[in-house]
C-alpha cells in the first residue's frame, strides 16, 4: 500500500507540473507583444494579481507560516518569476500611461505584501495562527481568480457558442484544481488549499460540461461573425492560480 506522505508528494509533483504548464501559457501573448511592439488592447491586471497570489502562497509555504508545504512554496516561487518576466515585457513596450499603472499597482502590492508579513511575524505567534491569517487572504485571491470566468461562462450560454472559452485551458484549469483538492485532502490534511481549489476544480468541470453542452452549436456569434474575439484576458486563469 502506498504510503499517504509519498502519495501526497506524488500528487503535488503532478500539480506543480500543470501548474508550470499554467504559467507558461501566456507566451504567445507576450511573443505578439514582443514582435508588435506594443501592448495594444492587453491588460497587464491579469499578471498582476497573479504576481500578488503567488506572493502570498509563497509566504504561506515556509515553514515558520504552514510546515509540509515545500511543493506550494516551489511552484509559486516559479510563478512569480514568469509573471516578473511578462510585467518586465508588458513595461517596456506600454505606452507612458501604462507604465505609471504597472508602476503604481507594483508599489501598492508590495507596500500591501510587506504590511501582512510584518504583521503576521510580529503580532502571531506560532504556525497554527500564522498559517490562518495568511491562508484566508490567499483564499481570498483564489477564489476571486477562479470566479473571474464566471462572465466567460455567462457569455458562452447567452451566444450558445464556445469560442471565447479555450477548451485545453478549461481541461488544465480543471486538472490543476483537481491535483491541489487531492493533495490538500492527503495527511497533512490542509484546508486552505482545499477550499480555493475545491471550488476551482468545481469551476473547471462547469466550464467542461458548458463546452460539451455547446460544442456542437452554432452560436449566434459563429453564424454571422458581428463580433470578432477580444483580447480577454482573465485575471489568474490564463496562468492560472498555481493552487
């Protein structure tokens, strides 16, 4: 019988691996970005709160906040190297406007970043206090990524059409929820990876049975093409919430 410990790194590998494969995905938008040399429509919000996510979940993964949780801590320091290199990307070829807006968020991220760590290693004491603290404000950016396709999902049944909503992003987002449900379930068990990610799981497999309900349709958008695809960039899905 295999033993829970070797089970739970088993499937935290298996999760850091979708999750790298999450963070990789936005590639081909900054390949564009780099080759027009412009950001045109994109939004750098999406990158953003990623960065802050990742930040809180590496926090979260050290040993003094929530021990046992090294495979949390490496996927999200991973994380908040690539989005790092695609808020480097985005700066450099934004108009002025657009560098003052990454400039701003990014003082206000760490100044916000910087305030919760001080807090929690001045005022808690002991991982069972810190590990609560901080594991509700990374539910907290969690579960706000893994609602922002709820107007994606909206979208799909108002036009009866699936072309807003990349069929292999909703199966890793789907995956990726699922791997972090499991390893959070296995001993020691962990609820705050648990909820976020139970509830994206959940959102995942709405998205699937949304595409298989609507696959085979021809929405109203497909008929006449009068709106062409927008850049949407969803906030922490297009690389999704590592956990």
């Amino acid at each position: 019988m295999v033993d829970a410990s070797v089970a739970r790194s088993g499937i935290g590998i298996l999760g850091n691996i979708i999750s790298f494969g999450l963070f990789l995905s936005p590639t081909p938008t900054f390949v564009r970005i780099i080759k027009k040399k412009a950001v045109e429509e994109f939004k750098p919000d999406p990158y953003l709160a990623t960065l802050l996510n990742c930040a809180f979940w590496v926090f979260y993964g050290l040993p003094f906040v929530h021990p046992h949780s090294i495979l949390v801590l490496t996927i999200n320091s991973v994380g908040i190297a690539f989005e790092i290199v695609y808020l480097t990307i985005f700066y450099m070829y934004a108009t002025n406007k657009g560098r003052k807006k990454v400039a701003l968020w990014l003082v206000i991220e760490i100044i916000f970043f910087v305030v919760i760590v001080l807090v929690t290693m001045l005022a808690l004491h002991g991982t069972k206090n810190r590990s609560l603290v901080v594991g509700i404000i990374c539910d907290v950016f969690n579960i706000m990524m893994y609602t922002a396709p709820l107007t994606i999902m909206a979208k799909v049944i108002k036009t009866k059409s699936v072309k807003y909503m990349p069929f292999w992003l909703s199966v890793a987002n789907f995956l990726n929820g699922l791997c972090w449900t499991v390893y959070a379930l296995l001993p020691p068990f962990d609820i705050y990876v648990l909820i976020s990610n139970g509830l994206g799981a959940i959102s995942g497999l709405v998205q699937l049975i949304l595409y298989a309900c609507y696959c085979s349709c021809k929405g109203e958008n497909d008929s006449n093409d009068l709106e062409k695809p927008a850049n949407v960039e969803i906030p922490g899905r297009n690389e999704a919430a590592a956990i």
